[in-house]
C-alpha cells in the first residue's frame, strides 16, 4: 500500500515537472508557429494581390445580341439567369397596341421551302414535324394546281383556346395564340377542335431534347420542346418583341408573305421589305380567308393564285406519270 | 424508259435556255460608278452586309459554296461575277431579277457600294474609277436639308428641300422626293415620288384614313431618292394628322375562350346556378334521411 503511495508521489513530481517543460516549450513553439503563419500569410495575401492588379490577358469571344462578335476578360463575366415567370407573364400578356395580321400570296409560292426550314431550325422540330404546311391544292379536275402555305390562323374566336381544360393555350392582346409547354397536360383536346389542323402533338422525344437540356423555357418560342404535348405556329412572338418579321417571313424567297400590323393598316413583305396598307393589299387583290363560315375569325389572308410568277412544278405526280 | 430520258433532256435543255437568258442592264445605269472610293472600311462593313444579305445564295467568296437552284447564283469571285462594271452589279443587285430578290428597299445605295467594293476585293486586277464630281450633274449642291410642313386645309405634306450651292444656301429644283410613313416593320410609302418645283418644294395629299396612335400622331420620314449627288440625306418628324385610332386589346371582351376571370357572364351564372343545386339536392337528401330517421326514433318511443 505504501509503496503504491510512494510510487504514486513519485510519478505527480515527475508530470509536474515534465508539464513545467513542456508548458514552456509549448510557448516557444506557440510563438514559432505563430511568426511563420504570419510570415506565410503576409506572402499568401501579396502574391493574391499581385495576382488581382496584374492585368488579366484571358479574353473570351462573345456575340453580342447586335451581332458584333467581341472580346470580354474571362473574369469579368457575369452569368445573368433569366427571370423564367417574367418570361413567361410577358409572353401570357403580349405586344400592348397591336393586332398582327399575316397576308400569303398564293401567286408568287413555288414550293421553295425555306420558310418551313427556317422554322424547324427556330423552334427545334424535325424535318416531318411542320408549324406550316405547304399543301398542294387543286379544287377540282379542270382547276388549275397551286401551293399553299398553312401557317396557324391565330383566329379571333380560337376554338383550340376555348377547349382547353388547363389554361395552357392562350390568346394575347396582339392576337396571337400561344401555348405553355410547361402547363400543357396532353389531352389533345384543342387538336380535335382546331378546323385548319394547325397543330402537331411530339410523341416522341424532341429531336433537340438533349442540347436543350437544362435551358430556360421560353414560351414565345416554344424551345425546349416538350414530349408529350402541343406545339404549332407562334408567329414568331419573340421575333415581334424585337420589330422583325417572323422566322418564315423573312427566309421566303419569293415575296409570299407580307406581315404587318392591323391596327397600323400595313403589312410589310418579307422579301422585298416594301410596306403596303393592308386594306387596300386585300381590296385590290381579292384577298379572302380560309373557312370564315365557321366563324373562327383568322388572323391570316390569302390572295388568290392568279397571275401565278412560277410554274406548278410536282415532281411527285411526273413520277406518277412516268412510272 | 424512254420517256423518262426524254422529259430529263426537256429538263437540261429547258435549265441551260434559262441560264442562258441575258441580265441586259440600262447602259446609264452600268455606267454608273461609285461616289465613293473603296477602302478597307467600306469593305469591312460590305463584308458585314455582304454576310447577312447575299451569303444564304451566293456563299463564301471563291469558296464555291453557292446554293443549289435552277439557274445557280454565280460565286461573287468568279469571272462571271467579275466581269461585270460596277453600276451593273450596282442595278443587278438593287432591281434583282427572279430568282435573285430586289435588295433597293432592304439596302441603302450606299450599302450596296460597299457591298461591291467587298466583291471587287476578292479580285487582283480590279482598279476601281471613281465618279470624278460627287453631285451627278454637279449643279445639285452639297449639305441638302429637308423641312417637313403640315397644310391642314388641302390636308397635304408639304417638303421643301434646300442646299448649299457656291456657299449660298438655295432651294433644290427637279429632285425626287419620297415621304413614308413609320409602321411597325417597315416604312410605309405615302402618295407618288415627287420632284421638288422651282422653289424646291414638293407636295403630297396625305390620305385621311390611315391610322395613326390613339392621339391621330405618326413619324413621317422624308427621303431624297438622289444619293449618288446627295449621299443619304433623311428627315422625320412627328405630328399628329393621322386618324386617331384606338382598338382595344383582342383579349379583353369576354368569350368562351378567355380565361376565367373574363368569361361569359351566362356560363358564369350558369356553372355556379348548377353547382349550388348539385350540393343543394345532396344537402336536401341527407336532411330528409335526417327527418326519417328521427321520425323512426319517435315511433320506437
């Protein structure tokens, strides 16, 4: 017992003493570690200042929205996210103080197909999946054949807007109709109920979907596309935010469509950039609707294939005849 | 078979006759040269119009990249291309000739010589001659200005064009002038291209019909036709002598298709009407369950 005793008196002088040392070369330590983080730290912060002054020579190419392609340091750059519900509001309400209209000279349509092309490459769609139509039209055996251009009507009186269950396709101030990819549920509802059959329903998988991934919706240009519901022609609403002429407008060669503002009485060709009134266009012309006896009141005219500038040319009725 | 070999022979015969067809250009205007001379900051912002305009048809030049039609745009490198003068390309590309679109309402003069002087430098030989006199006839003046009046009673626009001819500031005589109005894609043109009078005025009926914003203002612009002797010379003003047109929002009526909130006052009252006697029938259902089965209970006692 009293040697355990000893034993343990002992061992507590020992520690304390051991503690006295390392107490004071705890300090010692303390005081080295602390000078040299000092130190350490002091050429850390000058090197990142040297770093931050020194000029920077790492340059980006960006294209401006106006097309000039410039140079902006790399670390200047800001990433800016859209305001995707601002988008989306803007795109419900519309242009304030507008009623676009869409005018289609059957007599200059040779079958060019750039405006379709033009318009795939915009809104994403494949080669088969059409915002417009170019039928071949003959009214009857002894008539003479011509091309027509069928964009959607954006009609006054929509019929695919009144059947919609959810609220996903709209009409705006400016007369157009749109639709919310993002609210659309499928139903194909306004499909049935569209006379001028307008719109096209993606069964399968947008053929974009994987570049697409993870970018902003935008609801006047129907990009990304969404499998599983509606899309058709929007006018190319983001094109009339900024005061061009649609995506098909512009790209035909021929001068088909003129496009304008009904409230302005002008209507502006695509090709030519001439600007006529649009009332006078339609009086002097002939110009008519498509299907006004079912009272959808469409937004879109067409002169009468008279005086045609190009031949009707069907490659696909010569091979009928050859074969 | 031998039928398809015959309408493929009509075809080749038909394609070399079109491309075959002469582009006959007015000699006055293949005489035309440019009023100004080429440099590289004409053939910079040529190549910058040049991109936007020409390249979807006619490529890259000397890239041999044209589109592909019936007969096919020629690659503005090549000698066919080349060979033409300066005002021959000048009024090709201003009048255009199917398929080729007229580029006078897309381009200015102006952009259509620096258009040129951007095809001219992908050839070696070219020495380019220049107008001697900028002015045409010379006698046109230099600094021309565009005042813009309002004649309520004729209801016509009044222009009058003035210039600075021997350091005098005199009215423009025999010159043509155009007045548009502003629309939305476009300008749109009002009346005939006029020649100024003596006293350098030009008058034009502005029509009573067209519509202006609610207040009746439109932006007039008035142009000189003549940029070879004036350069781009332009004037716009504001004022109120259209129509006063206000047209409410297409959206605003109530309909069948509006959303809710605007929705025809009968199928309003309508849906509620049957979704209050839906409930009510129910409502009226089970208190009457209630009265049998109190009923019930009064009967046991």
């Amino acid at each position: 017992m009293s040697n355990n005793n000893k034993s343990t008196g002992h061992d507590h002088v020992s520690r304390e003493q051991e503690n006295g040392n390392s107490r004071r070369a705890f300090f010692r330590n303390l005081g080295l570690i602390g000078a040299t983080t000092a130190a350490g730290g002091a050429a850390i912060y000058s090197g990142y200042q040297y770093e931050q002054s020194k000029p920077n020579h790492d340059f980006v190419k960006v294209l401006t929205s106006d097309n000039r392609l410039v140079e902006v340091p790399r670390d200047q750059i800001k990433n800016i996210k859209v305001d995707h519900n601002q988008l989306t509001k803007l795109g419900r309400e519309g242009l304030k103080g507008h009623r676009f209209v869409m005018v289609i000279d059957l007599s200059k349509c040779r079958n060019a197909r750039k405006c379709i092309s033009a318009c795939q490459s915009a809104h994403h769609l494949r080669p088969h999946e059409y915002h417009i139509n170019t039928l071949i039209m003959q009214e009857s055996q002894n008539t003479a054949p011509y091309y027509m251009p069928k964009p959607c009507q954006h009609c006054d009186n929509p019929p695919c807007v009144a059947v919609c269950p959810v609220d996903a396709t709209f009409k705006r101030q400016d007369g157009i109709v749109l639709i919310d990819n993002e609210r659309c549920i499928g139903c194909r509802f306004c499909i049935a109920a569209c006379p001028y059959s307008a719109r096209l329903f993606h069964w399968e998988e947008p053929v974009m979907a994987e570049s697409d991934k993870g970018k902003e919706y935008n609801i006047e240009l129907n990009v990304p596309q969404r499998k599983g519901t509606i899309t058709k022609c929007l006018f190319s609403s983001d094109r009339l935010r900024e005061g061009k002429l649609p995506y098909c407008v512009s790209a035909c060669p021929n001068g088909v469509y003129y496009f304008g503002d009904e409230n302005q009485d002008a209507v502006t060709n695509g090709t030519s950039k001439e600007t006529f009134r649009l009332s006078e266009l339609l009086k002097v012309n002939g110009g008519y609707q498509l299907m006004p006896e079912l009272g959808t009141k469409p937004r879109v005219y067409y002169l009468p294939p008279k005086n045609r500038l190009f031949e009707f040319k069907d490659e696909r009725g010569q091979e009928k005849e050859t074969t | 078979m031998i039928k398809r070999y015959l309408s493929l022979l009509i075809i080749v015969l038909i394609s070399l006759h079109l491309s075959a067809q002469e582009w006959v250009v007015p000699a006055e205007n293949g005489a035309r040269l440019s009023p100004f001379a080429f440099s590289d900051s004409t053939r910079k912002a040529g190549a910058e119009l040049y991109n936007t305009n020409c390249k979807s048809c006619h490529g890259d030049p000397g890239k041999n990249n044209v589109i592909k039609l019936v007969p096919p745009p020629p690659d503005p490198a090549s000698a066919k291309m080349q060979s033409n003068p300066d005002g021959a390309l000048h009024f090709k590309i201003a009048e255009g000739k199917t398929p080729m679109p007229s580029f006078k309402n897309i381009l200015s003069s102006v952009n259509i010589w620096q258009i040129i002087s951007y095809i001219r430098s992908f050839n070696d030989k070219y020495v380019q001659k220049t107008q001697t006199k900028p002015g045409g006839s010379g006698a046109a003046g230099e600094n021309a200005k565009i005042k813009i009046a309002w004649l309520k009673e004729t209801h016509q626009v009044q222009t009058f064009i003035s210039a600075t001819k021997e350091k005098v500031i005199q009215p423009v005589a025999g010159t043509e002038v155009k007045l548009f109005v502003k629309r939305y894609f476009g300008n749109l043109p009002i009346d005939e291209a006029r020649n100024t009078d003596a006293e350098g005025k030009a008058l034009f009926s502005f029509p009573k019909d067209l519509p202006g914003d609610s207040a009746g203002f439109v932006q007039l612009i008035v142009k000189l036709s003549d940029e070879a002797a004036f350069g781009e010379v332009k004037a716009d003003t504001t004022l109120a002598i259209a129509l006063p047109t206000y047209r409410p929002p297409l959206n605003e009526k109530r309909a069948m298709w509006n959303v809710v909130q605007k929705a025809p006052i009968w199928l309003l009252l309508a849906y509620t009407f049957s979704v209050l006697a839906a409930w009510g029938f129910i409502i009226y259902v089970f208190l009457q369950i209630r009265v049998i089965y109190r009923a019930g209970i009064r009967k046991d006692q």
